[in-house]
C-alpha cells in the first residue's frame, strides 16, 4: 500500500506561547508538511538555517521586534497573531507592513485556521491563483470580463447589486463597489506597461472607450459562501512589484500620501484579507476577501495581507 | 451645477451634493464658484466616493479653508465616512455638524446608518464613544459596526 504524496517543504512555527504553539502545529500539520515548533527567534534563524523551502511562521510580537527578518533565506516569512481572540497588535501589522513583510495574518482563531491553512497550502503548492482557495466547495462564482474601458461602471453596479440580491447588507455591498472600483481601476489604467516600465495609461481620460482584447482584458469574479465574500480582479500584465505592495498599504504610510496612489490602500482599508498573486509580465491578481460572519469589531482592526509570487514561467 | 456625475445645488449659504465623486468630478475650482462666508455642505446624497473622488474632495476642502470662513459638512454620508477616516488632514479643514453612521442591532441583526448629531455628541464622539442608538425593527440598541478608532478617528484631538 503507498500513501499519496503531499508537496514537498518543510514549516518551523516559532511563538513563545506552548498552547498556542500546539494550535499552530496542529494547524499546518494539515498539509502532512514536516513542522518543527521553537519558542523564539533564535531558534527560528537556527531551524531556518538556508533553507530556501522553509516556512516561516512566527508570532507577530516576536515579528514586530525582528521586522528583518523576512530578509533572511526561507520560502516565506509568515507573521500570526498569538494564541486566543486577540488580534494581531494594528502597529504591529504596520511595522511588518513598512518592512516589506509578504504575509501578515491580522484575525485570530478561527479565521486564522481558514486563513494560514491557505496561505501555506498555496506556497507549497506553488499554486497561488484563484479565489476558490477561500471559498468553501459549493459557492457558485459569477465571472465578469471587460470588453470596454467604460464597462468598469457597469461592472461595479452589477456585482454591488448581486452581493445585496444574496442577502448580505448594503454596508458590503458599499464596501464591494469602493473595491471592485479600485482594483478594476487600477487593472485598466496602472497594469498596463511599456518595454521601459512607464505606465502609460495612467493619465488615460477616463471616459475614453478602449476595447480590451488580448492583454489588456480585464476579469471580475466573485464568490460568497456565507463565511467570505470574495472579489477577485486580474490583468494581463504582471506589472505590480508584489514585494512593495504592503509597504504602500501600512496605515502609517497613508499619512504621508493624502494627495494620491490611495486606490490599493484604500481597497485594504475596506476588506478583512487582501490577496496579491503576481506572474511577472504575466498576471497579477488581487483578491479582497469580506468576513461576512462576524461584525467588523470582531475582527481584526487592520487587514491581513498576502503577496505570492508563482516563479514558473517567468522571474 | 453638474460636476460628472455629481450636481451641486447651492441655497444661500448651503451647499447639497447629490451622486457620485468619482473619476468624472473635479472639485478643485468649485470653491471659486461657491458663495464668500460660511459655508455648510450637505453630503446625505452622496452614493459613492473613490480615491479619485476622495482627492478631489480634499482639494475642494483645502480650496474652501483656504479662503478662511468655516466650512461645516452637515448629514455626511456614510460612504464618506468611511473614507474621511482616512485622511488625517481633513480633521482640521473641516467641522462635522452631523453624520450617518454604520450601526448593526446585536439583537435582530438589523442594519441602519442612522443620523448622528455629532454637537450634541460633540464630548462622546471625541473621546471615540459612539452615542448609543435604538433599532428601529426592535428598538434594542443598536452598536457602531465599526471599531470607533476607526470611523470616529475625525473626531478625535
């Protein structure tokens, strides 16, 4: 009798708490991944060592002291909130944010299982698209592709419309048409690059009609399974550096930036998870995940935030 | 006045802004075209705002404060709410006389952006205290549906 094969890796959980290590191994001890626990930091960077298939899971105090972390070698860096229902510390999602850290877990259990069961499972995989990722089996997606410029109006009506007509309040389905808004927006006028990198649709006049064919199609999908709805936009392009999204996403650089680039942080600002996954010159795709099961005070104040990169085909 | 998808009427001294700020409005030179003095704005139809729209807001803002008579935003939308929390700089451009605010019933489960009348509440809203409001389904009361630091972060010194 031979077994099935799970993707090959490896996952070390460093938190300073017993129980809420137990949580965490039993946690992505789902994937049948090999997972070593250690209580501090040091230990993290001994098990770690050049382990460039390692993953890193650590909790967010212990992160928010060693914000360089996620410099060292590893497959990714992973910061979680500690064991409990107390959410990840918002200046500490700010500072891993600032620091260039790729995956920030803000909600704790049990939305932190569903989360970083996800997240590890699609680094292991390498299969880092897709919103059905969050969606429990059974949730249809409604699928909407651009053929114009100025269908992005008509797209955000719709799916704002659609989201109130399954019954979830109009405050979601305000906060999907602030979202879909943004990411379509920034899918139709940002994406798009020339061979020196300028983007030159970005000063586009907004009403200009540009049919959207070969790279410049755009897709909208949706999902809701009665835990999450889930919005997800890509282009074509690949154009978005996913390793400096979260940096422009921390509440402390919107301070700074009250004049403009506020369509990502403020897509951020309206979801519970927001997802980049990028194929360079390829695709990028944003997925914003709404937790529908829960008043917002539930949650976390802040957004957790993941960016993958699939390295197949490209970079 | 039609700015894009947004009309401006303007009565006396009372400026209402009914539609959409988004990518079709520009703001900037309104407050040239809007009455001297005290001005209040009246955002309640407002439907939608994005980051365009929200920049163009601030510019209308900075525009208005800069001519040195107050400016006070009266029934402010909630879509606005929630986006004016955003910006630091606005809680000094601009005095909030009343707001709707995101509520959810514990009880029944009811949604509401009831009226907030942010004078009367002016102590609560600035220590981020949320004046307490009953559901009109079943007249329990009714809790903010955001974190106060959050949606209330106008308010506050």
């Amino acid at each position: 009798m031979q077994p099935s094969t799970a993707p090959p890796g490896r996952v070390v959980v460093a938190h300073p708490d017993r129980k809420a290590q137990r949580a965490l191994q039993r946690l992505v001890g789902a994937t049948l991944c090999p997972v070593d626990v250690v209580s501090d930091v040091d230990a993290l960077i001994a098990a770690i060592g050049d382990d460039e298939t390692a993953i890193a899971i650590v909790d967010a105090s212990l992160a928010q002291a060693r914000p360089d972390l996620q410099l060292r070698k590893a497959r990714a860096w992973i910061a979680v909130p500690g064991e409990g229902l107390a959410s990840a510390d918002a200046r500490a999602i700010d500072t891993l944010l600032v620091a260039g850290w790729r995956h920030v877990v803000a909600h704790p259990m049990p939305v932190l299982a569903e989360e970083l069961l996800a997240t590890v499972q699609k680094l292991l995989r390498g299969d880092v698209f897709g919103l059905e990722k969050y969606m429990a089996w059974g949730a249809e997606v409604r699928s909407y592709t651009l053929e114009d410029c100025r269908d992005r109006d008509d797209a955000v009506a719709t799916v704002a419309r659609d989201v109130v007509a399954v019954g979830l309040p109009d405050r979601v389905g305000s906060l999907v048409s602030v979202i879909a808004d943004e990411l379509i927006a920034n899918a139709l006028y940002a994406a798009p690059v020339d061979g020196t990198g300028a983007r030159f649709r970005s000063a586009d006049a907004r009403e200009k009609p540009r049919a959207l064919t070969g790279r410049d199609i755009v897709t909208l999908r949706w999902a809701t399974d009665s835990r999450y709805l889930a919005l997800e936009v890509r282009d074509r392009w690949g154009s978005l550096d996913p390793g400096s999204v979260g940096a422009r996403l921390a509440p402390s650089a919107k301070q700074s930036s009250s004049e403009g680039g506020m369509g990502l942080p403020l897509a951020y600002a309206c979801c519970n998870q927001l997802v980049v996954g990028s194929e360079a010159n390829a695709m990028t795709e944003m997925i914003a995940l709404l937790d529908v099961r829960y008043k917002p005070t539930e949650l976390g104040r802040t957004a957790s935030f993941h960016s993958f990169t699939l390295r197949t085909r490209s970079a | 006045m039609k700015r894009g998808r947004l009309d401006v009427e303007v009565s006396g001294q009372r400026v209402v802004l009914v539609g959409r700020i988004d990518d079709s409005v520009t703001l900037g030179e309104l407050a040239a075209q809007l009455p001297a003095g005290a001005l209040v704005l009246d955002t309640a139809g407002v439907t939608f705002v994005n980051s365009i729209g929200m920049r163009e807001w601030i510019r209308l803002t900075r525009a208005l404060a800069a001519r040195g008579a107050p400016v006070t935003l009266e029934r402010v939308a909630d879509v606005m709410m929630t986006q004016m929390n955003l910006i630091p700089e606005l809680r000094k451009t601009v005095q909030i006389a009343s707001f709707h605010a995101q509520y959810a019933c514990p009880s029944c489960g009811a949604e509401a952006t009831p009226l907030i009348d942010a004078v009367a509440h002016r102590a609560e809203l600035r220590s981020l205290l949320p004046p307490l409001v009953p559901c009109d389904e079943c007249a329990s009361l009714m809790a903010l549906a955001d974190f106060p630091e959050r949606y209330l972060m106008i308010f506050s010194d």
